[in-house]
C-alpha cells in the first residue's frame, strides 16, 4: 500500500451537513484568517522596545494608607528619598510610626516633633556611616494628606531641616498642564 | 517552518546562515511584553521642591563683608479674599501688591485640587520686572517665601506653590539651556 500524505480528519464526520459545513470551512467565509509573520514580528518588536522604555526597575511608591494627595502641573519626577507620610493622625517615616499629628494641632503653634527629628537624624547617621565622605543629599519626600493643616505640614517642614534634610519634596499628583 | 535568513555565508565555506525557530521567537517576545505589561507603572506621582537651606543670619564670631541683601518675593496667603505680593530687600518692602483670590476647589475621584491662574500671571509678570537672577547663565534662582496661617489646608498651601513654579526661566546647563522654575519656595516660620 502506497504511503500518501494523510489529509484532514478533523470534524470530518459530523453528522448536521450545515455544521460540518461551517467548521470545515466550506459553504461560508473561512474562520482562519492569514496573518504576515514579518508585520507581526515587527509590531511586537515595537511594542516590547516602547514598553522596555517606559519600564521603571525602581517602581513607584504608593501614597501611604489614608492618604489622599493633592494634584499640581509643575512638577518634578520622583526621586529616591526617606519618605514621611502624614495623615489625619499619624505621621509615618518609611511605614514606620513616628509622631501624632494630634499634640501639634492641640497646641497650635510652630514646633519639632521630637519622634520625627530622632527618626531621621537616625537614618542621616546611617547614611553617612554607609556613604563614607560622601556629602549628604539631605532630600526627604513628605506624603501629606490634602485636608491637613499647614501648622502640620510647616512643623513637619522645620523638624525635618532641623533633622538634616533641607531639601524637602511634597509629593503630589501630577497633572498635564492647562496651557 | 518560517525562519530568520541572518546573512553572510562563502563559497567553500560553512554558511553563517542559520534559522531562527519563530514558535519560540514570538513566545519570547509575547512573555516579554506581558511582563512589562505586568509591571507597567500607569499612575505617575511627582513632587513639588521645597528647600530650608536659606541664607541665614550672619555668625556674630565672624567680620561678615557688607553685602546687599537680595530681594525677595514673600506671598501673603492668610487673607481668604486677596493675596499679597509683597517684594523685600532684607527688612525693607520694596513693592507690595494685593491679587484677587478666588478658590475655586475641584475634587476628582478624592484628590482635590486648586488653582490659581491670576495669582501665577502676576507672579510670572512680577519676575519678569523685579526677578534678580533673570539671566541665563545665572545659577542663582530668586527666593520665595511663603505665608501662610496655621489652619490653611494643605491643598491651598500645594495650589499656591504650584502657582509660583509657573514662572519658568531659562537656564544654561553644560551648553544646553533648558527651562527651570524662576523661583526656590521655601515656608516662613511664623
């Protein structure tokens, strides 16, 4: 017996002519559709090279839990920073607790937040103990709710350049810009 | 099977053709694009600068050279229907002029959101006539001072700062210039 190429078997047999016409293709539009190999690898390749430009290996920092940020236009992209995070009651350096919004907004005046200072004069000490006669960037990013008072924001501000960090950094939406 | 026809090749010699598989090819290249759908960043957050290191007072242990204070331009927003704009050398006020204020608070999914068009106009024409370090090749940016009462909501206290880094001045950077905030915000202590 000669050996020939077998052909299709596939949904040879089904029974319903209308069927057996629709699935082999016969009798209607064909369900399989050409596709040029070289336009689609093409494509892809754009599509990879696009996302590989706008991959971010460091990711993006969330607001902190309870925290609704404020939106500007004119704005600056993100910066690798101790980030201190203020909401409603409680005041957060890296997720970690350090102070109460509460005894500022009770006392109502300017003051340094004694947990906070201590915080990151401590992570000021340690990056300089790992960065040896480097000079200190001094950068903190502060994560403040949009409905706390400026009393909060302005002592947090203070504490933190007392602290070493002058150069501080509210992060915000970004916005695209109205004109 | 389709493949990849890569060039080269000699008479006599072994081909430097070879074929690329192209059922792997696409695979790689699908898993490559669902993971950097994957880990795609969408939301984009950004940060508004504040600076403290400002020019203090002078250490009474040193002979300090007389030098002219610098001016600076200090926002009055404590009033709830005007802000001031108010120009100093040292102690001295230079100019002051009031701006309308209209709050005109937006809230979209949560985050509120305030501008203040008038306020960043008058600003930007303030700089263009009063600004000290208005040259290119200037390093130095104009200091801003922000006023503000104990109770303003900091959505207020962002709207404002984003209104004074409206202004933008060009500044020559390794040959190139680009385009820089004209001004360095920083809070004022009482």
């Amino acid at each position: 017996m000669p050996v020939h190429q077998p052909g299709r078997r596939l949904m040879h047999f089904v029974p319903l002519e209308f069927v057996h016409k629709k699935v082999t293709g016969h009798g209607g539009r064909a369900t399989n559709a050409g596709l040029s190999l070289t336009s689609m690898i093409d494509f892809l390749i754009v599509v990879v090279v696009f996302l590989l430009m706008t991959f971010s290996a460091s990711g993006e920092t969330p607001p902190a839990k309870g925290i609704h940020l404020p939106e500007a236009e004119n704005t600056l992209d993100m910066i690798d920073a101790p980030m201190v995070a203020i909401n409603g009651s409680q005041i957060l350096v890296d997720g970690a607790a350090a102070g109460n919004t509460h005894a500022i907004e009770d006392a109502k005046r300017l003051q340094r937040i004694e947990e906070l200072f201590n915080t990151l004069k401590g992570k000021r000490e340690l990056w300089t103990q790992l960065h040896p006669g480097k000079p200190f960037p001094g950068v903190v990013v502060l994560q403040v709710d949009q409905d706390v008072p400026a009393i909060v924001v302005k002592s947090t501000f203070q504490t933190a350049a007392f602290a070493g960090f002058p150069n501080v950094s509210f992060m915000v939406g970004n916005i695209p810009k109205s004109k | 099977m389709a493949g990849v026809d890569v060039g080269g090749g000699g008479k006599g010699k072994r081909s430097l053709d070879s074929e690329i598989n192209m059922i792997p090819f696409i695979d790689l290249l699908m898993v490559t694009i669902a993971f950097l759908l994957i880990t795609a960043v969408w939301s984009h957050m950004a940060r508004v600068n504040a600076d403290a290191q400002v020019p203090g007072p002078p250490r009474p242990d040193q002979e300090q050279e007389k030098v002219e204070p610098e001016k600076v331009l200090h926002l009055e927003m404590r009033q709830p229907d005007k802000f001031t704009i108010v120009w100093k050398q040292g102690a001295q006020v230079v100019t002051s002029i009031d701006v309308p204020r209209k709050d005109d608070l937006k809230e979209t999914n949560g985050a509120k959101k305030i501008r203040f068009p008038d306020l960043a106009a008058k600003i930007q024409e303030e700089w263009n006539s009063s600004g000290s370090h208005r040259a290119a090749g200037d390093k130095k940016l104009d200091q801003a001072v922000l006023h503000t009462d104990n109770d303003t909501q900091y959505v207020y206290i962002i709207g404002v700062i984003d209104a004074i880094y409206q202004t933008h001045r060009k500044l020559d950077v390794g040959g190139k210039s680009e385009e820089v905030p004209a001004f360095n915000v920083t809070f004022a202590v009482n």
